[in-house]
C-alpha cells in the first residue's frame, strides 16, 4: 500500500530547466518545419527535403521523450536510505558498523550493574538535591527510588540505585559528599528492594492484621536492620520492670520506645543509623493498627494422622490457650518440665503467659480429637536470632509430635527471613536431639553452663520421614503414616 505522505514529502519541486527545454524543442521543430515547407514549395529538391524533414521531427521527438523519462525516474527515485515509501533510519553501514545478518538484531553490549541503598542528609535548599543528582548521573548511576524525609537542620534522602558493577562503595561516598551529602550510608540491595514504599508498607499492614504474631517481623522489615526487644511491664516473678512508654512513644537517635498494646514496651534500636521522624511516625501507625484489632491468630488448623491410627490437630495457639496449656503442665512430669524450662518445675506456670504471647513469637498446638492440649511447640524472637522450644507431654512422647512441630516451626522461621534457629536442651534430652538432626540441615554444637545450644543453619531440607502425615496437602505420605480419613 502506498504511504500517501510519504509521496508528498519525497516529491523534488518543479524546475524551470525543464519548461525551458521542452519550450525550445517546440520552437525549433516549428523552425524546421515552416523552413522545410518554404523550400519544398520552391526548389526542385522537394522530396529529399520532405524526408529530412520527418527525420527531424522524429529526433526531436525521441529526444523529448527521453529526456521526460529520465526526469520522472529522477523524480520518483527513493533517497539515499529510504525503502518502501517511509523514511529510513542511518543502517549500521552509516556509522560505519558491519550490518546485521538478515532476520537478526545488531549485538547489544551488556554492561554490569549493581543495585546499592544509599542514605545521606542534604541542606534544606534548593538546589541542593539537583547537585546530588547531576553527579550521581555523572558517574553513570540510575535512581531507580527516591525517599526523602525532612528534618529540623535538613533533609534525609533515601535512593534505590542501580550503579556500575565497578563502582565501589567508597567512591559513591566519596563522590555524595563532594555534592554536599553527609552521614552517608550505602549497603548492596536486591530484586526485593525494587518494591516501592506504598506497596511495601499495604502488604505489611496486611500481615500485621491477618496475626498478631507478624507485628516484630513488620517493624523489623519496615525500619530495615533493626533489633526489636519486647520488655513486659512485669517479670516472671512479679517485679515492675520500670518500662512504661507513653502513648505517643519515644523516640531518641537511633531507639525508640512503644507502647505494646498487651502490655509493656516495644523497644527497637539501630545503631547504624539515627531513626527519623517519618519513621518513627510509620513505627506507631503499624503499633496502633495492631492494637485497634486486637488478640487475633490465623483460624487454620491441619489433621493429621500418628502411625498407629491416632489422629491429632495442629493448630496456632495464643493466650487464650493458657488454661489448657496449663492444664498439660500438670499431666507432665517433673522431668519432662525441667527439661523444657531447665528449672524449678514450680515456675514452669509462669513461663507460659509469656510463651502464649504473640509479641514473643509463634506458638503451635497440637490436640487430640477429644480437645485435650498435649504439645507445645513455640517460635521464640530473640533480638536477631529465632529460638525453638517444644514440649510433649509424656504419653504422647515418641510418636513424631516432636519432629512434625519442629518443621513446622523451621518452615515459619524460613518464611519470616531467619538465618538461623537454635534450641536450648540438654544432652540428656535425647528427644530433642534426634528432631534437631532429623531436620537434614547444618548444626552447630555449643556448651553454655551445662547446657547445650544446637543452632541450625536454614536452608531448603526434605522433611524427616518420622514425622506424621499431612492431611490434604500436596506432600507424599511418609513411611509409617497415613493420611486421615474421616
């Protein structure tokens, strides 16, 4: 189909050389023939003079035809670079590149880059940020995000960027701080850091409403690396711990102090890097939204099937737990209490209003088909560290309870983000021991005042074949279990 405009565009305009030629091929064939006829008219010679004549007439006549047909084919000829009607983009042969094989794109030469997070404090002027900018750009650094949060004396500015694989650290403090940057920090990103921060902040308030549990995982991925303390407004044994925030909260550099909703004070420190007002702000609208919704835990629960035909429910737990939770502490013996609270087995009570609460972790639950509790297996947040704890009580022993909690607790950790989880026992507790094994994962083995610390390295791991079946999921039965059936 012809390009309409196209035509218009590549039409050269009229010119007067070829009016001035045909007008004088017009002219002259009229000279010859009126000068043809005078003489035919008068001299002898008449017929030889007719044919001279036509013979004229007829070069004239191929000449004009000629030279109309070179103009058209000038005229219509594509320029230099032009195919089919439309305009041409300079080929590689321009730039003085082989050309690309037909069917196949020009090569593209990939360049290395790296994501970093970068933090620094700028005048509050204009100007300032535009300074900071246009030598970012000079070095050859992308922003793909920008923060900014406003202080007293300035404002902090938070990008997400994508840099040359060649650029080091060093020199991108170097060069922020030669445009007026200052209190630089970077760190490396990744993929997960492309999110932005809307998005970010929704689908952790999503979480934080769906369980109460996920509070010290939000704050911890909303402020970055952060350590989070829960500290009761009262010990184990009674005694005021002194920690009372006010409502508003505190905030101090790099601490700050909430009120818990259930009680106490959320402490969150930073000492990398001085926490400021917009976070802060953030911080207590997640602590307040956890307070407005109350006690609440995820409602499922899944069937399971031990290998001689008993089936069980395992399920999350909170503090609304406590009666049957203590309940099971008195069907259990005194050493299966010392060996899980490794104390006197008259405080093992006390231990467990805080176990049950979903600021210090996860806890699961494990009950018969009758209701009644007989294990527990808990999720521990530990600052930066996540520790596990189970107990079993004793005629349910031995039957893969243990091992089926323990996974499940390493699955949780995994999600959440742990490195790592580690179990305080005893070598004794042979029990927790072989389900510490059982877990295919890497372990470490640490004597602390008698006591023995196995931490676990977390990475993906088969499940431990003891351990009972799965009812309706996509997993294969394992040996010694069926799924139940009701």
């Amino acid at each position: 189909m012809t390009d309409v405009t196209s035509s218009k565009s590549t039409r050269r305009p009229h010119h007067w050389r070829h009016d001035l030629i045909e007008l004088a091929a017009l002219f002259t064939a009229v000279v010859v023939a009126d000068t043809i006829a005078k003489t035919i008219a008068k001299g002898p010679d008449g017929p030889s003079l007719l044919v001279f004549s036509a013979i004229a007439l007829v070069a004239t006549a191929a000449f004009h035809t000629w030279w109309a047909r070179r103009r058209s084919h000038a005229s219509h000829a594509p320029p230099a670079g032009h195919t089919g009607g439309h305009p041409a983009v300079a080929g590689p042969e321009a730039a003085g590149e082989a050309p690309a094989a037909d069917g196949e794109a020009a090569p593209a030469v990939p360049v290395e880059t790296a994501l970093w997070r970068m933090r620094t404090t700028v005048a509050d002027a204009p100007g300032s940020l535009a300074a900071l900018c246009t030598v970012l750009a000079r070095l050859g650094v992308d922003i793909l995000t920008l923060q900014t949060h406003p202080l007293a004396d300035g404002t902090v500015d938070e990008f997400l960027l994508r840099a040359p694989a060649d650029l080091s650290a060093h020199a991108l403090t170097r060069e922020t701080a030669a445009a007026g940057g200052r209190d630089t920090w970077t760190e490396r990103a990744d993929a997960h850091d492309l999110v932005d921060t809307p998005t970010r902040v929704l689908g952790l308030a999503t979480r934080t409403a769906l369980d109460a549990a996920e509070l010290p995982l939000a704050l911890r991925q909303l402020l970055g690396r952060c350590t989070l303390h829960s500290v009761p407004a009262v010990s184990l044994t009674g005694r005021p711990t002194g920690e009372h925030a006010p409502v508003e909260g505190v905030l101090e550099e790099t601490v700050m102090r909430l009120r818990d909703p259930h009680g106490g004070t959320l402490v969150v420190e930073r000492a990398y890097l001085p926490f400021t007002p917009t976070e802060f702000a953030r911080a207590r609208a997640l602590v307040e939204l956890d307070a407005r919704l109350g006690p609440r835990v995820p409602r499922s629960q899944d069937v399971l099937t031990l290998p001689e035909g008993n089936e069980i429910t395992v399920r999350r737990a909170d503090r609304r737990d406590l009666a049957a939770a203590r309940a099971m502490h008195d069907r259990c013996s005194a050493r299966t209490l010392g060996l899980r609270y490794h104390g006197p087995v008259g405080d093992a009570d006390r231990y467990l209003d805080h176990l049950l609460s979903p600021r210090f972790g996860r806890t699961l639950a494990v009950q018969t088909a009758s209701g009644r509790l007989v294990a527990l297996g808990h999720l521990l947040w530990d600052g930066d560290e996540t520790e596990v704890a189970l107990m079993v009580e004793d005629d349910w022993q031995r039957r893969g309870i243990g091992s089926e909690l323990l996974g499940r607790l390493v699955a949780m950790a995994e999600e959440a983000g742990c490195a790592s989880v580690y179990a305080v026992t005893q070598s004794s507790n042979t029990g927790m021991v072989a389900a510490m094994r059982a877990l295919n994962l890497p372990l470490d083995y640490q004597i602390e005042e008698g006591t023995l610390v196995i931490t676990a390295r977390l990475a993906s791991a088969p499940r431990p074949a003891d351990r009972p079946q799965h009812r309706e999921t996509e997993q294969q039965p394992h040996e010694g279990a069926r799924p139940a059936e009701r």
